[in-house]
C-alpha cells in the first residue's frame, strides 16, 4: 500500500531536530558538568537545543 501524495514529506520540510533526546542530554549536560547522572535524579533535566551547524 503506498501513501497519499498529501501525506509524503518532502526532503525540505525535514529539518534539524530542536531538542536532544534524554541520553544526548544527559551526555550533553554532564560534559559541561551541569549535571552529575549519578547524584541527579531522572526528572527535572532541562531541555537543551541543539547547536547549528
């Protein structure tokens, strides 16, 4: 079954990422020492956007 032409996403309409997912964020923030993964818990990290190219 193929999709409607409606549906498709066009390979401009894919752009970048806005947040990071849970692992990248905590590798992201406990790089720049924001964080310790051992002493904070899972709730409450903050989002973090991702650098443009």
């Amino acid at each position: 079954m193929s999709l409607d032409r409606s549906l498709r996403v066009s390979a401009g309409m894919a752009g970048t990422r806005s947040v990071l997912t849970r692992a990248e964020r905590i590798a992201k923030l406990a790089a720049d020492r924001k964080i310790d993964p051992a002493k904070n818990g899972a709730l409450g990290i903050p989002k973090t956007r991702v650098g443009k190219a």
